[in-house]
C-alpha cells in the first residue's frame, strides 16, 4: 500500500504528454496499485499517471458508490475510438485543481480501446460518469486539465487561486 502525493496546478509536470506503455509488466502493475491506492486516499474517482509524476499512458478509475462494492479498472495506453453524437454537461472536479469544480462538456458515450491489468486489450463502451471520467483522465496523459474545456475567464480565476495558494504555503510563518 502506497499512497503517492498528488500534484496540484499549476505545475509542469501536470503538461506533459504521456508516453505508452511497452507492455503492461509488472513495474506498470505496481504503478497501477500505488495509484490506485493514492486515488482512494484522496477520495477520487480517477486518477492519471502525470497527477502522481509519472509520465506513462496509465490511469486507474473507480466509479462505484461508496454503499457499492468496489469496481476498480486498470487502463494502460487507453484511446478514445468512438464517441455518440450527444454530449453531456458535467460538473468536474480534480484532485490536481482542489476545491474547483466547473461544468464541462463532453460526448455522453464513448468507447475505450485499452490494455488492462493483464497486458489484454479490451474495448469498452462507456456512459455518463465512466465516460466523463474517462475522458478526463485521458485528457491528464495530453496534459489537459478540465480548466482548459471551460472559459478564459474561469480557467483564469482557478489557475490564480492556486496560484495563491501555493503563494502563501510557501511564505515562512
Ligand atoms: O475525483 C474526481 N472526480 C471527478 C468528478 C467529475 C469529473 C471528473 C472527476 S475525476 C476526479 C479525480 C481526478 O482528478 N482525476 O484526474
Ligand atoms: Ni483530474
């Protein structure tokens, strides 16, 4: 069990582009688990590789309700190669902006092509909240963040809040 720190905007490393995998081994495996680990601490429901400062195509996601049994999913290399005609708005959070959420809009389903846990390649059909997290982790591997799908204005106010904030932590008392 490793909880890994999380990174908070604005930072470089949350802007690169991540690189895929070879193959999912069991180096990617550990990777997976520690983030799947750090991702539960923080109470998220994805998480990408660059949010913990890794720079490989990995992301974890958990979408099932606290009352529900876990459903964790491993997604290594993961590619949009479907999206519906419909979008969806969505309020999204991120544990790289914390304390921000805005609306976002997205297509309503999509479909996944990845490698999973065991190096197989899956295809999935995604909708509502799996396809919104999804997406927006995905969008962590191009160093998007949701603040870049939402107004200049909005975008804005965040990134200087944050800012701020690290300002300030890093005042001496
Ligand atoms: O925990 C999270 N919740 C969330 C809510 C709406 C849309 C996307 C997300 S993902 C986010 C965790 C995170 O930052 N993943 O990158
Ligand atoms: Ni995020």
């Amino acid at each position: 069990m490793t909880v890994l720190p999380i990174i908070v905007a604005p930072d470089p490393r949350l802007k690169i582009k991540a690189k895929p995998v070879d193959a999912v081994d069991d180096d990617v495996r550990q990777l997976m688990d520690d983030m799947l680990d750090s991702m539960y601490a923080a109470q998220g429901i994805g998480l990408a590789a660059p949010q913990v400062g890794d720079d490989r195509r990995v992301i974890v996601v958990d979408v099932s309700r606290e009352n529900e049994d876990p459903q964790p999913m491993f997604l290594a290399n993961p590619q949009i190669v479907g999206v519906s005609d419909d979008d969806r708005e969505h309020e999204e959070g991120c544990l790289s902006l914390p304390e921000h959420y805005a609306a976002v809009v997205r297509p309503d389903q999509v479909r996944i092509r990845y490698l999973d846990r065991d190096n197989e390649i899956c295809e999935i059909d995604a909708e509502g909240i799996l396809a919104t997290c999804i997406q927006h982790e995905i969008d962590h591997l191009d160093g998007i963040l949701f603040v870049d799908r939402v107004s200049a204005l909005k975008r804005n106010m965040i990134l200087r809040k944050l800012q701020k904030a690290k300002k300030l932590a890093a005042q001496p008392a």
